[in-house]
C-alpha cells in the first residue's frame, strides 16, 4: 500500500530545493550510483564537486562542464580534507566492491574503512551540515525473518559486509561522539541506466542484459532460486538525497529496497522476454561471493521518517534498462538486436 504523503514531508522536490545551491561532495561519485546522484544533484541546482579514483569509476559517466572533478583517492587524508572544507553536505559512495574486496581485504579494508575514517574526520573538522553513507544490505547476510528490518541480526559473510558495516558503525560514533549529523542508507541491489557493463564488477541485470545482447545465454551462478531485492537507481537516488536533506535522517540507517524478492530465475526470464532474444539462461557453480540465499527488506522505516517510496517497478526499471543498453551498443563491438514488437520499447 501506497502512504500518503503529508504536507510538511521532504518529497523529492522538496529535498531539491533544499539542495539547491549547496555544496555538496560526492565520493565515487564517476560511478553507477555516484553519476546518477550528481546529476540529479545538477538538475536541482546544487553545486557539485566529484572525488573519484577511476578504479570502476569512468570520467564519461559526468556532464564534461558544470562539476569539479578531482582525480584522488577517498584514502589521501589531504585530498579529502581539502575538499569536504569546502562542502556543505557529503555524499560518500565511494568503494571498493564486493569482488574486489573478496579477492583483496586489505584494499577493501583500506578504501572501505580507511577512507570513511577519512571523510568523517575531515566532515568534523570542518563542522558539515551532513554526511551520507552509502552502505549495504550485505550487512544482513543470511537473514533469520523476510523481510528484513534495519534492526535485525545483522550477520557478516563477507569482507565487504564488514568493511560496510563497520563505515556505517563509524557514521554512527561521529554522530553520538561529536553531534556530526550523519545517516546511512542500505542500498539493495541497485540497476538502471548508467550501470556500466563493461565494468566486470557489475551488478547481475547489467551483465544480463549484455550478454542477451551478445546473443548469448544469461549465465546464472548457482540453481538461480537465490532471491534479491532489486531496487531502480532514480528511487535510490530519491531516497540518499532526502537523507541528506531531512531532519528525520541524522544519526538513522535506512532500508534501501523496494519490499518484492524476485529470484534470479525471475530475473532472467523478464529480460529475455523485454530483449525479446530467444535463449534458455544456463547455470554455472556458485561464486564465493554468492552466499546470501534470500533477500528482501523491509522499506517501512525510509517510508514514514524519509516520506520515500520506491516509484519504479521491477518491469518498468528494467524495460528502461534495456533501451538504455541498447543505446549504448559499442562501436566494433556487437548490435544490440532491434527492441521485440511486442511493445517491450517503453518510455525511458
Ligand atoms: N550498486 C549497488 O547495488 C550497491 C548496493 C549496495 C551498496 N552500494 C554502495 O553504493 C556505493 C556506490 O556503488 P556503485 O554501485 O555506484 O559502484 P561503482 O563501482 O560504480 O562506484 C564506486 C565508485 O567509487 C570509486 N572509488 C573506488 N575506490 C575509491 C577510492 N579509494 N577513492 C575514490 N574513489 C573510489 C570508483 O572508481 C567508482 O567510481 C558504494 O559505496 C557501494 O558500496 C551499491
């Protein structure tokens, strides 16, 4: 069910104005969910400043004019320091992913951790209105209840669930310790435009996706009844920049989902029906990094202190996935196949 929303709520635009003109920091901000953020924080008119490593991230991913971009490392105590002086707000979603962090722990501890640590400090010293932490529901693990609270047992299977939490547990510290007003939102499974393909550490619909493309099957690790919360990058963005923007949010964790599972299974048989190619997915073994069996959370917390719903269902994210993919077809590489006429080529 669909909560009203009352008058004095933060809505999307309400969170826009209240950006409006701000300076506002994104760490990571040339990747998925970093480029998506700044240009939404453009079109609201705040003033933007990028901190990005290019280690996934791409220079491409950003308008070319309009954004500070500065080439460093969320690890560079100096760099940081230098450039969250000169914010107002903090949106830090740069890190190592969770593959990366598998096979390295100590990069991934370093730029996970470190690098939170490094913000934060420099987000007290020079006494900003908000930080924003862009955590996980990895943190979850293997849940004992569906769907999951921001309260449950949180279980950590991975070292990037750690290396998550513990950024999250850093946010939270600053806030008791130092009154620095922080809020950590636990994104599930984010997909949309701008999810780069190419990026070998990309999320299961974009590789999906690019391989239907290719012509070939869908390759599903493990019997493919694991189960997610797939949740579209605009409703994502909404719900981080009402962090941001909301009184409700400073010292909180919030569910980033939508509240429906959708198997893996599921999953692939929505986009070879929207991509419209003929192919049976086929099943390879499991990865390491595919220990979590079931996910689905619970979005009632975001819902009532952040005013946020989900606008975007599965279907209709992923048929705007699809048009945006097959825009991005590579020149010398494979034609993405033309849209099926079932009417699957829906609004962008
Ligand atoms: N996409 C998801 O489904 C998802 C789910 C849960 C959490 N998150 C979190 O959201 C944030 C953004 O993830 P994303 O999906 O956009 O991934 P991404 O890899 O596209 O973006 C991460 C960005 O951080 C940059 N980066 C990495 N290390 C850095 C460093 N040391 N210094 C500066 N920049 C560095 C990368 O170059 C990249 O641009 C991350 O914090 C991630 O943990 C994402």
């Amino acid at each position: 069910m669909t909560p009203s929303r009352p008058e004095d709520h933060a809505s999307g635009a309400a969170a826009g104005r209240s950006l409006a003109g701000r300076r506002v920091l994104v760490t990571g901000g040339a990747g998925f969910v970093g480029s998506n953020l700044v240009r939404r924080l453009m079109r609201d008119g705040a003033r933007v400043t990028v901190l990005d490593d290019l280690f996934t991230g791409r220079r491409e991913n950003l308008p070319p004019d309009g954004i500070e971009f500065v080439l460093g490392s969320v690890c560079d105590p100096a760099v940081v320091g230098r450039l969250v002086a000169l914010s107002e707000i903090v949106i830090h979603a740069a890190a190592r992913n969770i593959v990366v962090s598998t096979r390295n722990p100590r990069e991934d501890y370093e730029t996970n951790i470190g690098g939170t640590l490094n913000v934060l400090l420099a987000a007290r010293a020079a006494g900003v209105e908000r930080v924003v932490y862009t955590s996980s529901t990895s943190v979850y693990g293997n849940p004992r209840y569906l769907p999951i609270n921001e309260d449950d047992r949180l279980s950590l299977l991975t070292p990037y669930a750690v290396s998550k939490l513990a950024g999250e547990n850093y946010c939270m510290a600053f806030y008791e310790s130092y009154g620095l007003a922080t809020a950590a939102v636990r994104y599930s499974n984010i997909f949309g435009p701008g999810q780069d393909p190419a990026n070998p550490y990309c999320g299961v619909v974009a590789k999906f996706i690019e391989a239907l493309f290719a012509g070939r099957a869908p390759v599903i690790h493990g019997d493919g009844d694991q189960s997610r919360d797939f949740t579209y990058i605009d409703d994502a963005v909404e719900a981080t920049l009402l962090a941001a923007a909301s009184d409700r949010a400073v010292g909180e964790v919030f569910n980033v989902g939508t509240g429906v599972e959708t198997r893996v299974n599921q999953l692939a048989e929505i986009l070879i029906r929207l991509t419209g190619v003929r192919v049976e997915p086929v099943h390879s073994d499991r990865r390491d990094v595919d220990n979590i069996r079931r996910r689905v959370v619970n979005i009632e917390k975001t819902r009532r202190a952040l005013r946020w719903v989900p606008e975007v269902t599965l279907e209709e994210g992923l048929r705007r996935t699809v048009e945006w993919q097959r825009g991005q077809a590579r020149p010398g590489g494979p034609a993405a196949p033309p849209a099926p006429e079932t009417g699957s080529g829906g609004p962008r």
